[in-house]
C-alpha cells in the first residue's frame, strides 16, 4: 500500500460522517414508520456495527494509556521535567477552558438566547450531588490499581502509571528491562489502534446512520438560538481560538493542526466521547503531529478527563439561557462564580457522552439557579455533545503540541510534513522497518 491509498482512509473517513449523516436523516424524513427500518437497520445493523466499534476504541483506552505513558516515563532522563511538563500542560488546560467559557458568557449575554420564551417543559431534571473538590483529589489516587483499570478511573490509571514509570526510571538494571518489554507492549498496541483505524469508516457510518435517526430536530427548532449560539462559540473556539493561541505559544502555522486534526475530530464527533478517541488523539499527536511519545502519552489522557473546553461553553451559554428563561439576572460576582465552577466542573467531567450535562447542576446550584433548567436544554444536548467533544479533544491536541514544543519535545519536520503518520495506517507494516521508531511517534531520539 502506497501512501495515496493512506490518504484515502482519512478521506474515507470524512465521505463516511457525511454519508452516514444523510443516511439517518434520509432514513428519519422517509421511513420514521417503518418497523423493519426501526428493527433490522437502526437497532439491528447500524447498532451493532457502531456499538462494536466504540466498545473496541473503548476496549483499548485502558492498556494503551498505561502502557504508553509507563513507556513515556520510564524514557524521561530528565524526572524534574515531569513536574515541568505537568504545571505547564494543567496550566494551560485551566487556561483554555477559562477564556472558552468567557467568550460563550459574552457572547450569551450579547444575544440572551431564551429571551422571551416560555417556560412550557414538563421535562424533571434531577441532579446528582457533585463531589467536592477535596474528595476529587482524594479520588485521583487509588487503592488498587487493578480496581482503577478495571473501572477505567482515568486520573487514577494516570497517577498509577507516572509512579510506575518513574521507579522503573531508577530502578537501573532490572528497570531497563522492565521497560523495553513495556515499549514492545506499546508497538503492540498501537498496532492494534492502526488495525481499528481501518473499520472506522463502516463504524463512523452506522453511528452517525442511527445517531441522526434518533436525533429530535423538532427539539432544535424550539430551542434555535440556544443551539446557535453554543454551535458557534464552540465553531469560534476550534477555528479563531485555539489557532491563535497555537501561534502564539508555538509560532507553528495552525492551518497545519487544523488540517492534521480532521481524523480525531471526526472519532469525537461520532462517539460523543473524550475517552474513547484517546487512541486516535495520541495517535494523531505523536504521529502526524511529531509529539514526542512521553509528553502525549502523558498530556493526552490528561487532557480527555480534564480539559472540557467544548463543555464548558455549553454550560456557559446554558447557565445564561436558564437564567434569561427564569428570569434571573446574575451580577458580575455570580458570573465570575460561573467562571470558576465550570472551569473546575471541566476537571470533574468525565470524557463520556452527556456528562456535561450532570456537571452543568453543579455550576447552576453554585449561582442558585434551578437545576430543572437542565430538563429545557436536553432535547438538543446529543448533538452539541458531539461537536463539543470534538472541541474538547482539539483543545488537547493544541496544548499537547504548544507544551511539547515548548519542551523541545516536537519534530517540527514531522509537524510540517503532510504525509506524517499516513502510513501509521496501514495495516500491514512493511517488513524489515524498525516499527519501533515509528510507533514511538516522534523521529525524536
Ligand atoms: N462528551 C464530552 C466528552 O467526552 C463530555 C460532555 O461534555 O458531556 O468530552
């Protein structure tokens, strides 16, 4: 395989989201009735090629973050730069939601999206109580390991594999070996999330197929300008924002992120999910991004379960919407509040379809206003949930490439270089090629 047919899998991945979203609206416009529809297409086929393509991104999310960052640590010469890495990535994952959240706050308040409407849901909304901030940072550290994997506790798998990898780092001797059996786990398993790649295209298709069968336009209509307005702040965040931000912290043309991050961006859209597209994140930043493997492998998991800029615009413009429909006017101390509770909301979401939604009742209690007001908002949240988990990965993808070149940590000419990571997608890797060098992301040594 040559790298023009590589270039069709990502083409081939683009043609399925448009097709597999005309089909569910052609399907939802001319055979809603139709119970052989209903039964073999939507929940028969299209429900289990999607659903098996999720479960296996979801299958690998587990042993590929431990495995690639155990490898990543266990790689660092440096162990100080860790702590480095770390400050700055949350940093500027904090950062990125913060000014994401404002922009959708101004603009809400601009248009006022709800002004005038009625309130006529007699949807209920009840909230969860949300854990303190003390008991999230008890949680992050776990008791038992397997438990956390077992459970897919993301920030407890990511602490268990940064103490792992720093003791094999000095471990010396039988730390060496620890760590080349660890690295051939890790070509491992990126060869298993490049075979994945390759039936991405029928599972993208059936997802979107059923999704936009399911999907409620009617909802859309009677809630058009709150739909608008997050559509567009989370269009402005991906297009104006975060380019802006990567030239500035990096000096690299954004056009060429925007470009690179197509694939990743289309994993989230179709799954709703952070989590879930990790392996394709950490793919895209390593191989076609020129990342180094030990600051992906750290800055990419980190970023699906704590960075939610896409989210936090959601529940900006909402907490305006909800006000303006109940008739609050929040003062500028209960917006700076808002501010605050959904950048820290952000850290608590986990990366997996809806839960922005859950978080959005600790942001409206904060600033005592209904948590019903969740109920007015859910008939459209399934499709914002998927723009704006595409968001949200984009927004770790551009903190993971700002901090790695700011370590020294990025091929720029992997970065540059159009073709990088396209044949990663290939199946069969070619022969007597060091797949090592490859699967380690980076040309860096
Ligand atoms: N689905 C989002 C994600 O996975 C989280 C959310 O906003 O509900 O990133």
């Amino acid at each position: 395989m040559n790298s023009t047919n590589k270039m069709s899998l990502t083409h081939r991945i683009l043609i399925s989201m448009v097709a597999g979203i005309a089909m569910g609206v052609l399907l939802q416009t001319f055979a809603a009735d139709s119970q052989f529809v209903q039964d073999y297409i939507i929940n028969g086929l299209f429900n289990i090629v999607g659903t098996v393509f999720v479960s296996s991104l979801r299958m690998l999310v587990v042993p590929l973050v431990f495995v690639s960052l155990v490898c990543g640590v266990a790689s660092m010469q440096d162990t100080a730069r860790l702590g480095r890495l770390g400050g700055k990535t949350v940093a500027l994952y904090l950062a990125t939601t913060a000014i994401a959240i404002s922009i959708a706050m101004a603009v809400a308040l601009l248009i006022k999206p709800g002004a005038g409407m009625e309130l006529v849901s007699d949807a209920e909304f009840v909230a969860n109580e949300a854990p303190s901030l003390a008991q999230v940072i008890i949680d992050m550290f776990p008791t038992n390991p397997i438990a956390s994997m077992a459970s897919g506790n993301m920030l407890q798998i990511i602490v268990f594999a940064l103490l792992f990898g720093l003791s094999i780092a000095i471990a010396g001797e039988p730390g060496q070996r620890i760590a080349s059996m660890f690295e051939d786990f890790n070509v491992v398993i990126m060869k298993l999330v490049t075979l994945l790649m390759n039936i991405a295209p029928y599972g993208v298709f059936a997802l979107l197929s059923k999704l936009f069968y399911e999907i409620g336009f009617d909802a859309i209509y009677s809630l058009f300008g709150y739909f608008m307005v997050v559509l567009a702040v989370l269009i402005i965040q991906a297009a104006v924002v975060y380019p802006v931000l990567l030239k500035l912290l990096s000096g690299l043309n954004p056009l060429i992120f925007v470009k690179k991050m197509r694939e990743a961006f289309v994993f989230a859209f179709s799954t709703a999910s952070s989590n879930a597209t990790i392996p394709v994140t950490l793919e895209t930043a390593t191989h076609k991004l020129g990342v180094r493997n030990s600051t992906a492998s750290f800055t990419v998991p980190l970023g699906a379960t704590i960075n939610m800029d896409g989210t936090s615009i959601m529940q900006g413009v909402a907490t305006i919407f909800i006000a303006t429909v109940y008739g609050f006017d929040l003062s500028a101390g209960q917006l700076l509040t808002v501010i605050l509770t959904a950048t820290l909301a952000s850290v608590g979401t986990a990366g997996v379809p809806g839960v922005g939604l859950i978080t959005l009742a600790m942001v409206l209690t904060q600033v005592g206003l209904p948590v019903e007001g969740i109920a007015l908002i859910i008939g459209v949240d399934r499709l914002l949930d998927m723009v704006r988990t595409a968001v949200n990965i984009t927004g770790d993808s551009m903190v993971t490439v700002a901090v790695a070149k700011s370590e020294g940590d990025l091929n720029i000419a992997t970065y540059n270089d159009p073709e990088a990571g396209l044949k990663d997608e290939e199946v069969h890797l070619p022969h007597g090629e060091s797949t090592k060098a490859r699967v380690g992301g980076s040309q860096l040594a």
